[in-house]
C-alpha cells in the first residue's frame, strides 16, 4: 500500500514539472514570428525571420531576434553576412557553407514603440551574388515594446 502512494505522488510530481515546464516555455515569446522567403540574384533561396523575444541580458532583457538561413547545397562557399536594425549593423562575420546550407542567429536591442526595420544582407566571395532580406517587426506593448 506504501509504495502505491509513493508511485502515485511521483507520477502527480511529474505531470506538475511538466505542465509548469510547458507554461513557462509559452509565455517566453513576445510577439509573432516575421517570415521571409526569397532568392538571391543568382537564385540561392534563403528564410529570413525576426521576432520580439525577453531572453537578452540583464538590465535590458527585451530584444528582437534575428535568424537568417542561406538554402546553398554547396559546401565551402564564403559569404559576408550582414545584419542591421533601421540600419545600424548590430553583425558581420564570414560564413563557409556546408552541404545544409548556412545559418545565422543574433539579436538586438528592442527599441520601445518603434517598427524596426531589420535586414540581413550576403555576399557570396566566389560566386559573386547577394542577398537582401528584410522584414518590418512592430512593437509590441508586452515586450518591452
């Protein structure tokens, strides 16, 4: 009789991990995810999203999110990758493809009540061709916004 009140409370302790696990998890996001899909002047496709996010660090914990994805199967390639927020650069850096393609991820500063307009640009060093992407995220009051 002992161990069946012993099995029943660790079952009831984890489904209350879980349901607060799961709780805390969905609140994280401020806001909807940005999209969007393009080519570049060769023809590379490429995503690009951005969102409101409270995961920055301390003292200014709102940021907007940016992630940039290049759809390249080739591996080895260059590119100079650019991000910038109503056009201040906020990131640079070279990249070399994989057979996946590339991923970039970094975030700025959340500016309160302002559309920020956040591009990411590329710039692949053997073949030549660029990519501009760019998405306008609105503020959103809940998120520092």
């Amino acid at each position: 009789m002992r161990y069946k009140h012993m099995a029943a409370g660790l079952v009831a302790a984890g489904l209350l991990t879980l349901v607060m696990t799961g709780t805390a998890e969905a609140k994280r996001p401020c806001g909807p995810t940005y999209e969007q899909d393009g080519f570049g002047t060769l023809g590379t496709a490429f995503t690009l999203k951005s969102k409101h996010d409270d995961d920055g660090p301390a003292g200014s914990p709102f940021v907007v999110g940016e992630e940039f994805e290049i759809h390249t199967n080739v591996a080895g390639q260059i590119w100079t990758i650019t991000f910038a927020d109503n056009g201040k650069v906020f990131f640079t850096g070279d990249d070399v493809s994989t057979t996946t393609g590339i991923r970039e991820q970094h975030a700025t500063a959340n500016q309160p009540g302002v559309t920020q307009h956040m591009t990411a640009d590329a710039r692949n060093h053997t073949t030549g061709e660029t990519i501009h992407g760019f998405l306008d995220v609105l503020p959103v009051p809940g998120c520092g916004g």
